[in-house]
C-alpha cells in the first residue's frame, strides 16, 4: 500500500508540473511552444523512470517477499496457539487519571475453549466465563446463574476493559474469515525482558492486511504487525468497515518457551472512548500443561 | 473372709494388673484427647485459612415524593456478608448473613426493606461437589430461564425489576439441588424445596442443552397442591449481533385451570456501544381490563402482575470503562401505567461504587402504577424517587 502510494504521489507531482505550462501559455509565442515541447518531453521520461523504478522496486519487493499474507498469519497461529495453557494475568484498566485492576486465572485448549476466572476485584471475585467454540457463557455468583452471552453482549465491554466479549471469542480463525494481503514492512518497537528489565526493541515487521471475507465479522479489517524473524504480532489496528479505526492492541514483553516466542503484555485501546486503556499483564504463564477436560463445562462454572 | 496368700497375692496381682489397665486406659484417654485437641486446632487453624469472605456495605439516601405531594427522605443502610469455608476440595459451606437498618420519615416503597433491624441469613447452605453432579443443601438462589425481567418458569422469582432490585435481594428457598452436568455444555437441574409437606412442596426438572448458538432448556415443577408447570426457554443468536430469548411456561392451578406466561426477548448492541434490551411478557392470568385486575391476589402475593401485556425496553451507554447510564421503562400495554427508572453508576475508587438512581411511576388513575386509594394507602402511585447509592465492596 505504501508503495502505491509513492507512485500515485510521482504521478500526481508530474501532472502538476504539466498542466501548469499548458494553462499559461508564454505570452512569447513560439518560444512558449518549444518550452512546452521541452516539459512534455521531460515529463515523459520522467514517467518512464518512475514507472521502470517503480517495477524496480516491486520485483524487489516481491522478492524480499517470498512469504504470502496467508503464510505469515498461519506462522503466527503456529506460535501463538497451544494444546492447553494456564494463564494467571491482571488487568489494568486506565480511564482518565483511575486506575482499575483485576486479577484473573485461565485455562486454554486449543483456539477455541477456553475459561476464566476472576479473583480480584471484591465486586467480579467469582465470576467465570466459558468459551466453547462460538458460544461464550458467564457466571455470577451473586445470581447463581449462568448467562449466555449472546450476539448484542458480544460487542460490550469485557469485565469493564478496552476489550469486548467478541475480541476474546475471535482471537482465532482468522483465516477462516479474513483474506490475508502483505502490504509492506514497518519498523514497529516491541519490548523484550532483558535482565528482568523490560526494554523497547525497533523490529522489523511484516505489515498483514486482513479484509473480511464474510460478513459476521465485529472488524471489517484488520492491520496486523508481524515481526518478521519471531513472528510474533506486535500490533494490530482494527477497523469498521467505513474505515474507521474503532481499536489499538499493540503486544510487549516476548519471553521464548521451548521453541516457541510469546507475548505476555497487550494493551488495548477502544478508540470510541476517549482516554481509555487497558493493559493486560500475564504473570505466570505453562503450555501444554495437563488441564481436566470438566474444566471446560458448564458444570465447572457452578463449582 | 480369710484368704490365703497365695490367693491373696493373685488379687493383690489382678488388682495391679486392673489398675495398670485403668492407668492405661486413662493415658490412651489423655494421649487420644491429646492428639483430638491437637489435631482439631490445627484443622481450625487450617480452616481459618481456607475461610472466605466477602461482601459490601451499602449505604441508599432516598427522596420522595409520594402522589399527593407528601415528601419524604429515609437512610438506608445494607451489611451482607458471603463467607465460603471449604472443608475439602470437594464440600463447601458459603453463609450469606446481612443486616438491614433503614430510618425514614414515611414509608418507601424499597423491595429490599424487609426483615429491618435483625441479622438475617438470606443464603446458607453446604455443597458437595463430585464429578457425577453436585448437591446443594439449605437456603439458596434457584435461577430458572432466560428472561431478565420476567421469568416464569422460575416459580420463586417470576418477576423481578432486575434493573431496580439487587440479585441478592431475591427470594432465597431452603431445598435439595442436585445439579448434573450432561457433556460439555448440558445439564439436569433438580430440586425439592424442603419447608413444607411432600404433598405440599415443590419439586422441579429442569434438562439444558446447547445446538448450535442457542441454548435450549425444558423443565417441569410440581408445585403440590398448587399445581403442575411445564416449562421451555431458549436464548441465543438469530442473526449476527442480534440476541433474541423466549422462555414459556404452561401452568396449571388447583382449580384445575390452565394458563400460558410467555416472555420474548431481543437484545442489540449498536456500533456506539449503546445495548438495547426488549422484552414482552403475555400473563395469561392477567386481566386486559383493568376494571377486572385481582388486586386482593397482588396484595397478598399469588399474583405477581394483574395484567394481560407487558413490556420492558432498556439502554445501556457505556459511557467509558467505569461509568455506565442505564435506563429502564416497564409499560403496562392493557391500562397504560408505566415506570421509568434511570441509573447512573460510577466505580468511583477501586472498591467503591456510585449510583445516582431515580423511579417515576405515571399512568391513568386505577392503573397498576397509579393503583386505587385502598390498595395503595402508602401513596406510592405516581410517586417520584431519587436515590443515591454507595457501596463499599470488599
């Protein structure tokens, strides 16, 4: 995209440059012709040469490139999905100068089932949520009931954070939903542990544009940054099909586990909310743990 | 009596033989109490560990003004306490006392103000947990269906303004549940509340599963002498983004009659994150007129709503993360009275929740919200209600 861009740039310069003699003739008469003349050659070969760099450029381009969008997103899938995982992480929601923070425990399996806990605050401890396929449920304590979180829920606020019930059920499949287009690279920073200390990192990073293929989807288009050696996203920005920006998610502190590169900071931005932020902190992390299959039931939730 | 020494020296022996014994049996006493004491402090001392607790402490400041321009204030104030002990992994006791205190200068119409001024255990119960189903017993919180405001196929808490009233607020039965679970996201849902006769009381079947995005859930409650229900009720997605929700109820009375109650719901979130919650609910015992409504059957509580058709329509603007605006209007379709009651809410600190709340009621004269004099003698018809809320969580 951003090479299409630099193009059209060139061309629109060079049209400018054109139609300016044109529209003022030299009042010199034949001299003005022959200035004309010049300018349209000039103009031709500069056409000519953007053109030829800009083939130039993109054979290079696609050279470099030897990786599709699709392939990039799959890399990503390989090494952010698990057989199971227990998760302990806090929520830090940012609203203005407050500052809200939760704690929570969560078992993985697969892409699709997954449950969560919260342990703090006084007012969520208790509260449970499980997520089979597409289907996401609630329990209060307080009620002693499970909820189904249907379609409308969906798009609300999750536990009062940047995130929506929907972005913690279409974290997966995206390829399934989505078609996948490399646009470009970008240097994007991403923070890594060093010596306990977090430290920011300018990475190179593939830049995926994913356009919805279907229309059940809570984000016509997503912009995913994908570091190109860790494939790991970085950040992800995410559109209304108007093309509005609706959220920011930008993703930090990559640990390695086994083979495996992992990002245990997000934070996420709901850009319809004026200064609003929430930072997700994962604090103990395992993979492919054992977990109890009644773990995910709605019996579970009860418990 | 003369006895030899031999003889003697053989009682002499059993004697010390039988107070060795008695020695014996006193030191495994004090060794069995010993280690009795012992191991029941340290079982305290663990259990005290393994105690939990939670709660909040609320504290309403309420204006009113009634429909003859009476005003009137009230100061309420709510301590509940919810304390889980688990004696195991597997058995649990959760006790839920709470101690109400309100001062005001005429009567409210609070649906929480009752049992004041005493230490009440709304939820007190023991669990036990096994991978078959887990058994509930004591006072608890039996949920049924999938409406919001109506659900009646849940015959403890048919109707309850879910927008106005705490959950914990709710009525509360003593039973035995046993709650099974059938793969992942079924399950069979069984109790028998325990206050009355076996011919009395109330017994209920309720079987759950998920097919596709909905779920799905049957049940039946013989309600002794009061009758038979039969009960359905469905939630899920329609279409992308829109939730919908249908619980039936098939009720059968003593008289031998029958009636259906039927919610139907609709839920949408707009792309400003504005949700929109609908309801209709059809009371098949309700009267359409309302010359004909059962007031004396409202007052005394075996009818929960007098009329026919109802409906509840809600909003709720996320205005950001910590502040919320909710509204609520509960229309009665048959004789026009209506209830509108707005919520603005704020988690002000970490633990600390702010509600600004009011209620207007309005409608014709001898409506349900704007009820006759002799079946209102409070006033609270056509009363309006400003209340402000905090809560301290902990």
């Amino acid at each position: 995209m951003k090479y299409k861009i630099e193009i059209l740039n060139t061309k629109s310069e060079t049209n400018s440059k054109f139609q300016i003699p044109n529209s003022k003739p030299s009042p010199s008469g034949r001299g003005g012709m022959v200035r004309c003349q010049w300018v349209r050659v000039v103009w031709i070969l500069a056409f000519l040469i953007c053109f030829e760099v800009g083939s130039l450029r993109l054979d290079v381009a696609r050279a470099a490139w030897a990786i599709t969008g699709e392939e990039i997103i799959k890399k990503v899938d390989a090494n952010m999905t698990f057989k199971t995982a227990r998760t302990e992480a806090k929520m830090v929601i940012h609203v203005d100068q407050e500052i809200r923070e939760k704690t929570m425990i969560g078992y993985d399996r697969g892409t699709d089932t997954g449950y969560a806990e919260f342990l703090t605050p006084p007012r969520d401890k208790g509260v449970k949520y499980l997520k089979i396929k597409d289907n996401m449920w609630m329990y209060l304590p307080s009620v002693d009931k499970i909820i189904k979180i249907s379609g409308a829920m969906l798009r609300q606020s999750l536990m009062g954070s940047d995130f929506s019930y929907e972005d913690a059920l279409e974290s997966s499949k995206l390829l399934e939903k989505y078609t996948a287009t490399l646009i470009s690279e970008e240097v994007v920073p991403l923070t890594f542990r060093e010596a306990g200390e977090l430290v920011a990192k300018q990475r190179r990073c593939y830049v995926v544009d994913l356009t919805a293929k279907v229309k059940d989807v809570t984000y016509y288009r997503r912009v995913v940054y994908v570091d190109k050696e860790l494939f790991v996203p970085a950040r992800e920005d995410l559109y209304a099909m108007s093309g509005k920006k609706l959220k920011e998610m930008t993703m930090g502190d990559v640990r390695k586990f086994g083979a495996r590169h992992y990002p245990l900071y997000m934070t996420m931005r709901n850009l319809l909310r004026a200064n609003s932020q929430t930072e997700m902190f994962t604090t103990k992390i395992e993979f492919d743990v054992a977990v109890d299959p009644k773990v995910f039931t709605q019996g579970n939730l009860t418990k | 009596m003369n006895l030899q020494p031999e003889t003697k020296n053989k009682q002499i022996t059993v004697k010390f033989q039988q107070s060795n014994s008695k020695l014996f049996l006193v030191f495994l006493f004090l060794v069995i109490s010993y280690f009795t004491v012992f191991g029941f402090g340290l079982f305290v001392i663990s259990s005290a560990q393994a105690l939990e607790f939670s709660g909040y402490y609320e504290n309403d400041l309420i204006g009113l003004v009634k429909k003859e321009g009476t005003p009137g204030i009230a100061d309420f104030n709510k301590l509940r306490i919810k304390a889980d002990h688990y004696f195991t992994d597997k058995f649990m006791l959760h006790v839920e006392p709470r101690y109400y205190l309100l001062a005001a200068s005429e009567a409210m119409p609070l649906a929480s103000a009752n049992d004041l001024d005493q230490l009440k255990f709304d939820r007190a119960y023991f669990k036990l947990y096994s991978n078959a189903a887990n058994l509930t017993l004591g006072k608890q919180r039996i949920a049924w269906g999938s409406g919001y405001i109506w659900n009646p196929t849940d015959i403890f808490n048919p109707f309850v303004l879910a927008f106005a009233v705490r959950e914990e607020d709710t009525t509360n039965v003593t039973a035995v549940r046993v709650e099974a679970p059938l793969g992942e996201a079924g399950g069979l849902d069984a109790y028998i509340v325990g206050d009355k006769p076996w011919e009395q009381t109330a017994k209920g079947l309720r079987v759950k599963n998920t097919v596709g995005l909905f779920d799905l859930a049957a049940s039946y409650v013989d309600q002794g002498t009061l009758g038979h229900q039969f009960g359905l009720d469905v939630g899920g997605d329609i279409i992308k983004d829109v939730g919908v929700h249908c619980e039936l109820a098939l009720k059968t009375t003593a008289e031998g009659g029958a009636f259906i109650q039927s919610v139907w719901g609709l839920e949408y979130t707009f792309d400003n994150g504005l949700g929109l919650n609908i309801e209709y609910y059809f009371n098949g015992r309700g009267a359409k007129n309302k010359a004909d409504y059962d007031w004396a059957a409202l007052s005394i509580g075996t009818l929960d709503q007098l009329a026919a058709d109802y409906l509840y329509i809600g909003t709720t603007a996320i205005i950001n993360e910590i502040t919320t605006f909710k509204t609520s209007v509960l229309a009665n379709l048959n004789d026009q009275s209506w209830m509108f009651y707005p919520v603005y809410s704020r988690n002000i600190a970490q633990n600390w929740d702010l509600n600004l709340e009011a209620m207007v009621l309005g409608g014709p004269d001898d409506s349900e919200f704007v009820p006759p004099a002799v079946w209102d003698p409070n006033g609270f018809g056509r009363s309006k209600m400003a209340q402000v809320k905090l809560t301290y969580n902990f």
